[in-house]
C-alpha cells in the first residue's frame, strides 16, 4: 500500500504512459536471441524453465528463434546487430511478442536499442531474503531496499559519435556526444510517474562539475516533472550515489540517470542482490515493445564450465511474463520456485554460503524446473482436498 492506495510494483510497462495493460494471448510469442558466450547456456535454462511453466499453466507458447547478434554476428556478418535480425525483432513485435536476449556483447544492445528507440530501461533492486547471507553486504541494511533504477538508453555517451586522428603527440581518440532536451524529458517523465505510484521520491544522477551544462538540464527538467506529479526531487553527483547505494541503500526509491551513470550504477547494485548473475532488466520504447535481458554479459571466462548463474536470465524471462505478456501468475510461479530452491540451500558458485550445495548451471535449472512442476502439483492436491471438504 503506498499513499492510501494498492499498488502492484511489477506493472512497470504503465509508467510509460499512456499504455494498455497486455492482455493475455492464449498463445504468446517470445522472440529468442542466444547470444555469446554463456548466452547459449543462460538462454537454454530459461527456455526450459518456460517449458515448464507452459506445463503448469496450460500456456502455449509460440518460441521463435533468431539469428547471430553480437560477437558471433560480427564474426559471420560484419555487423554486431545484423539486419536479419532487425527484421526478426520487427515481426516479433508486429505479432505482439517480445524479446528475450542473452548476451552479445561489442555493440548489440547499444544498436538494438537505437534502431527501436527502446529509450528507457528499467533495472529492479530488490535483495532476496533467500540469498541475505549469500552476499558481501551485512543482510539487516537490505531489509528495506526496494529501488528502481530507470536508465536513459539513447543519449549520452554510449549513443555519441567517435574517431580517430593522428596528431604530433600520436594518435588522439575524440568522442562527441549530447542530450536534448526531449530526450531528458521523456526518460524523467517515466520516472516522476514511477515514484508517484511508489514512495513519492525521486533521484535525478547528474555530476556538476565534471557536465555542468548536461547537469543543468536534467535539473531544469527533473524539477519540472517532479512538481507536475507532486514527488520530491533531490540530484545527487553520480560518485555519491555509487557510495550512497553500498552505505545507505534503503535512502533510494526510483534513480533516473544517463545511460554510462545508470549503467555503472545498475552493475554496483548488483552487490545488492548478492551477485550480477541475479540481475535483469527490461528496455522498452513508448509504444511498450521491449527487449529482456540479463545485468551482465557473456563471460567468456566461465562459456562452457556449466558455471553460469541462470537466474539472471530467467527472471529477466519472468519480467517479460509479466510486463509485455500480461502473464502475472505464470511470472510468480517462476519467482517463487527460484526463492524456493535458494532457500532449500542450493546455489551456483556465485552464491556460495557455508552449509549450501553449489550447483552448476544444468543441476540449478533442473531444480528450477521440478520445483515449478512440483509447485503445481502442491496447488493442485490443496485445491482437491478443499473441494473434497
């Protein structure tokens, strides 16, 4: 309950503005892109967990594949985001799907999100009770935190343009980039809407003296929007803000920043939730398309060992579920089997705790999967008892 009134803080597509709830479609495309490295793998457990979650629900999904992105792409294409898969995406979104991306790697996620203007990226931070001991952070500062970070993807620095040039001192490497001020305006907006239906409270990143003018504007207008949906606005320097989520984290309701801030800020939460391999978001444009993704990348190191953490991936799948699907029972399910078997005390190395079994990658899925499938069967026996009584 929040200012008097339910609120229901998995319905993240709606602070977009203007958009219709998903209804549930009795076959539902999701768009798959594997990516690199331990792509296949995190991507493989996430398919599997959706297959039973098809089982438990009677759900059809329709699963169609695409093609090479990132690293591999560039390799057999020349091209980090190929236009075969542009064009898969497109279909995808035509038909009323969404994307589930692995990893890529290179430029991918930077030209997937320009080419469908996917402007705003929404990065939940909640720590798992389950996983309290797991981490490196003392589990009594966690209890409160509960922050949503909604990152700007199409302006700033990973969008600028650079080159190279040859000068008497050697080679010079120069980067140009800019923000406007519609697109400040429109990320902000989304996010003054997201603490309104939240906790009232809103941090704009900026850094004053490193961008004063850049700072300026995302004042002038995170002001703005924060008066226009009566929440509270405080800018904070991006280096504060990187200690102030390690040392006081629970201070943070709905963070909004530049995309290198936010993305640097997203990856320091990660400590959070006791490891990246736990983190997820969801990239969407304003007429709600989205593209689901982990926090991390393709960790080439660990591609292959059956090390990877899949949790990451599934719930960026789960996130999918709910926010483009509709599909808010199926999204539960898989969220509370994950915290299940966490707190049964299995675990990937990542989330290693004395007295717990690690895992690796297919061991953890598969107790992902039965504890879906047995979930089910628990409901079901409860529901012929009751009905029995």
């Amino acid at each position: 309950m929040i200012n008097g009134k339910p609120r229901d803080p998995a319905r993240l597509i709606a602070y977009l503005g203007g958009m219709a709830a998903p209804s549930p479609n009795p076959r539902p495309l999701i768009g798959v892109l594997e990516g690199t490295g331990i792509g296949h793998e995190v991507i493989g457990s996430a398919l599997q967990v959706l297959a039973a979650i098809g089982h438990v629900t009677g759900i059809n999904f329709e699963v169609r594949r695409g093609s090479l992105i990132g690293e591999d792409a560039l390799t057999h294409f020349g091209q980090w985001l190929p236009e075969e898969v542009v064009e898969f995406c497109s279909e995808v979104f035509r038909l009323g799907g969404a994307i589930l991306s692995g990893p890529g790697g290179g430029r991918y996620v930077y030209d997937l999100r320009r080419r469908f203007d996917l402007f705003s990226k929404f990065v939940p931070i909640k720590p798992w009770p389950e996983l309290a001991g797991a981490g490196r952070m003392v589990p009594q500062y966690l209890q409160e935190v509960d922050i949503l970070l909604i990152r700007d993807n199409i302006g700033g620095v990973y969008q600028g343009e650079g080159n190279e040039r040859i000068t008497g001192r050697g080679k010079v490497a120069e980067h140009s980039f800019s923000y406007s001020e519609w697109e400040i305006q429109r990320i902000v907006e989304v996010a003054a809407r997201a603490s309104a239906d939240r906790r009232g409270s809103l941090h704009v990143i900026i850094k004053d003296g490193g961008i004063p003018g850049m700072s300026a504007l995302w004042r002038e207008i995170g002001t703005a929007a924060a008066r226009k949906h009566g929440v509270e606005a405080a800018f904070m320097n991006v280096d504060l803000v990187a200690y102030e989520l390690i040392q006081n984290a629970a201070r943070f309701d709905v963070i909004v920043a530049p995309n290198l801030f936010g993305d640097i800020l997203a990856d320091i939460a990660g400590v959070l939730v006791s490891s990246r391999g736990v983190t997820f978001s969801g990239n969407f444009n304003s007429e709600g398309h989205g593209v689901f993704q982990t926090n991390h990348g393709s960790a080439h190191d660990i591609a292959g060992t059956d090390a990877a953490n899949p949790a990451g991936q599934i719930l960026s799948l789960t996130m999918l579920l709910r926010e483009s699907l509709g599909l808010h029972q199926a999204a539960e399910i898989i969220e509370a089997s994950l915290a299940e078997v966490w707190r049964q005390g299995f675990r990937t190395a990542d989330l290693a705790e004395p007295g717990c079994e690690i895992l690796g990658t297919k061991a953890i899925t598969e107790r992902f999967v039965q504890q879906i499938l047995r979930a089910s069967e628990v409901k079901s026996s409860h529901e012929t008892c009751a009905a029995a009584g």
